[in-house]
C-alpha cells in the first residue's frame, strides 16, 4: 500500500519537501510506481517524542498490560510514536510485539534510596550499591538508566540529595560502561554540580538550575526537559506538605511561580530543551500537546519547541526520522504547528510503522 504525503513535509530544522510517499512501511521521497491508494495533505511532520513518560506506571505503581496498552494508545492518538520511558516498575516488552503502540525505548526502573521517593515506583537500594545496580538496570533497559537524585528528606524536611558525589559519578561511570546514558529526577540546586561534575547525560524537571549550571549544561550540550506540566503541581505539594514540612514548602513554591520563566531561562542560555508530560503517575497520558503549549508560553518559540518534541528528540535517542527507507511514523496537521502551537493538539492523520492509524 502506497500513500502520498502532499505537504510541506517537515524533515528537520532547514530540510522541508513538498511531497514524499510511504511504500511497504518505509519513507521515499521517489515516486513509486503504483498509485497510491491514499493522499494525506497537510504539514506532515516526524512523529512525537514524549522523552519523560512513564507506561505501566500510574498513582499505586505498577499496573497490568491492559492499563499500560491503553496509556500507550492514549499517547499515540495524540501524535506521540516515541517514548523514552523515563522509569517503571512494570515489564512493558510486550509492547514492542504490539504494532499498533507506540516505540519505547525503556530507562528500566527508577533508582532511589528507602523511603526516599514514592511507594512503589523505585528500586529502593543503598548508597554503596548505587554502581552495581546502574549497572545492572543499564542491562535491562534500552540505552538508559533513570536515577532518583534529590527527594524529600523527612527527617529534615526538605529536598536533599540521595548520593553522596563520588559515589554517584562511580555509578554514572558504571551505566557508560555497560553502554548506556543516564538521565536524573532532580528538584534541588545542591544536586546540580555533583552530576554535571559526575557526566550525567539527561536532566528531568531542572528546577534548582542556576544560571552557571544552565551554562555548564548549554556548553556540554545537555538536554533538560523542563516537564511543566508537573512544576504547575509544586503549589499543591507545597499545601500539602505545608503543616510537617514547612522548609520544603517553602523551597517548592518559588519554583512553582517561576516555573515558566525558569524555562524561558534555560532556552535563552543555550541549553537543548526535549519536551516530556511526566503521564503515568499523577498526569494523564496523551498530554504532549498541551506540555509543548506551555513551553511556548512560557516565551520558547514554537518552531523550537515542535523542533524539540519531533526530530531534535528523534536525534537524541537515535531513532529515525522522516529520512529515506525509515519506517513510517508521521503525523499530519491542518496547519503549521511550528507557527502555531495549537496545531499539535488537533492531528489530521497518524501513520505508524507505515500503516494508518
């Protein structure tokens, strides 16, 4: 089955067709020479990547293969075809024999310390394990391992790192050796310098970045993934935990108010921004539109932002784009979403794996 791309085919930053056909699955930019059976026009652009979303994870942890299917089809009727899934106690594999689902390319699960992150989310270890077990969790997952690097610590009642710094960079040291990248969970400035200094490769949330961690991110070519959706929850953490915890209440609400600031903040500085919802464990999946729109309100522009959550990601994590002999995983708007954000939330056609959603 052949299908015509009638566009503007958005490839990447400076690289827009005007046409491109899917045949057996794949992208060409030839005509073929069947007809084909289908025409999609619209601004066609690579699918989306959600590179901070947790499948098979919801409020009470892990949950069964129908919930977690549905989470992933919820993602992908909203254009999400990629997701780095950025830690979960559940076995999705089978998803990977689903063709109708979305790719994951898996972080394994969380890495935390006792009683140091939410019930039921993480591998719970000890500090001087920390190395072996990054190692370890780099072998089952796909090319990541995700860590737990600042939480809540109730005895002082504030956020504060769960690592010591050489123990961290050893643990940093062992993902790379196994072959795999490493992305932190991180709220609190103190955690900042121990993993730049230690190599990380990814930050989730960010929101203890000062303006010199934003440079030393923007020279080495960080990613952070500022998940907006989540900081517009801080206010709400803060109420709740104002009565025990009156230090991290106070430490959550200013980057609650700041958070879109923060944000532009970190676009101004150079640092390479991925777009992520966080769905799985208190937000709902399907939700990339909307995190991409409060990125561009927050002054990020919006070609930067579709750039951000298409092939800039697709870069990242290695997987193909619209590039000749790739396999099919488009999305067709009504109009340019790299003018106008909006567009992400209404897609014309989704193709995936070649074959129309």
């Amino acid at each position: 089955m052949a299908i015509h791309l009638s566009g503007p085919v958005v490839v990447g930053d400076d690289d827009v067709r005007d046409e491109a056909w899917v045949v057996d699955g794949r992208v060409t930019f030839d005509a073929p020479a069947e007809a084909a059976r289908h025409t999609f026009d619209g601004w066609v652009v690579p699918g989306l990547v959600d590179v901070h979303c947790h499948v098979g994870l919801d409020s009470g942890g892990a949950v069964d293969e129908d919930l977690a299917l549905k989470q992933a089809l919820v993602d992908r009727d909203a254009g999400t075809l990629l997701i780095r899934d950025a830690g979960s106690p559940s076995d999705t594999r089978f998803l990977d024999h689903v063709l109708t689902a979305p790719r994951i390319v898996r972080a394994g699960r969380f890495i935390a310390r006792p009683k140091r992150y939410l019930r039921h989310y993480a591998r719970e270890i000890e500090v001087a394990d920390l190395p072996a077990v990054m190692a370890e969790e780099a072998r089952k997952g796909d090319g990541w391992v995700k860590i737990i690097a600042d939480w809540i610590d109730r005895e002082v009642g504030d956020l504060t790192p769960l690592w010591p710094a050489d123990v961290l960079a050893e643990g940093i040291a062992a993902a790379h050796e196994a072959g795999a990248r490493v992305t932190a969970h991180t709220f609190a400035t103190e955690t900042l310098d121990a993993l730049l200094d230690g190599g990380i490769d990814c930050i989730e949330h960010g929101t203890g970045m000062t303006a010199d961690h934003m440079a030393e991110a923007a020279r080495r070519g960080i990613p952070v993934v500022p998940t907006l959706l989540q900081v517009a929850r801080f206010e709400a953490y803060a109420d709740q935990g104002e009565a025990r915890f009156p230090a991290y209440a106070a430490r959550m609400r200013p980057m609650h108010e700041r958070r879109l600031a923060h944000a532009r903040a970190l676009h101004e500085a150079g640092v390479p921004l991925l777009v992520g919802t966080d769905a799985g464990g208190t937000i709902g999946h399907g939700a990339l539109p909307a995190e991409a729109a409060l990125m561009v309100a927050a002054g990020i522009p919006a070609a930067d932002v579709v750039a951000s959550a298409s092939w800039r990601a697709r870069d990242f994590l290695g997987v193909p784009g619209l590039e000749e002999g790739a396999s099919a995983d488009l999305v067709v708007y009504a109009s340019d979403p790299r003018e106008d954000i909006r567009a992400l939330a209404e897609p014309r056609h989704i193709v995936l794996r070649g074959d129309p959603v």
